[in-house]
C-alpha cells in the first residue's frame, strides 16, 4: 500500500477540499488484476471506495472521485503483478 498527500502545497487542492478527481493509470504486468483507492487510514478491504482493474499485460487508465482523511488517500493493489504507473489531479469537490 501507498500513501499519497493529495491537498496543500504544490497539488493546487485546497485544504478545504472533501475530495478529488482522480486520473488512475496501472500497468498489469503478468496478469489481471487491480488497485483500490481509500481515504488514508481507511479500511481497503470491503470498503465503498473505487478502484480500476488491470487486464491482462495491458496499460489501463481510468478515472474515480476519492474522498481523502487528512489531506491523503491509499492505493492499494491486490497484488504484486500490479503497477501503478501514473495517477493525476483534475479537479477537486468542496
């Protein structure tokens, strides 16, 4: 699992803000497989939170809404054939 800071500082989300807009590429190196995406400290497993599945050996991009505790989020792959090759802000929800 990763911890990524997604408000403040250089990522243009202000501190106030209660979610954002993610774009999510993972690469799935061996076989399918997938990421989920949490608030930090957040419970990954059955949790109502996004997440975007890999197929095959193939780039995958897509894009989710994630709420975020403290200013961060969690991305958690569901194993280690998963690589998450790129994630970027495109907005943010008040």
């Amino acid at each position: 699992m990763n911890t990524y800071t997604v408000t403040g500082g250089s990522t243009g989300v202000p501190t106030g803000a209660i979610a954002v807009l993610l774009a999510i590429g993972i690469f799935a190196n061996t076989a399918n497989g997938y990421v989920t995406i949490a608030p930090h400290g957040g419970s990954l497993a059955g949790g109502p939170y996004p997440g975007l599945t890999g197929v095959g050996t193939a780039y995958t991009l897509g894009s989710c809404i994630v709420p975020h505790s403290g200013g961060q989020i969690d991305v958690k792959a569901n194993g280690s054939n998963i690589v998450l090759q790129s994630w970027n802000i495109y907005g943010y929800i008040m």
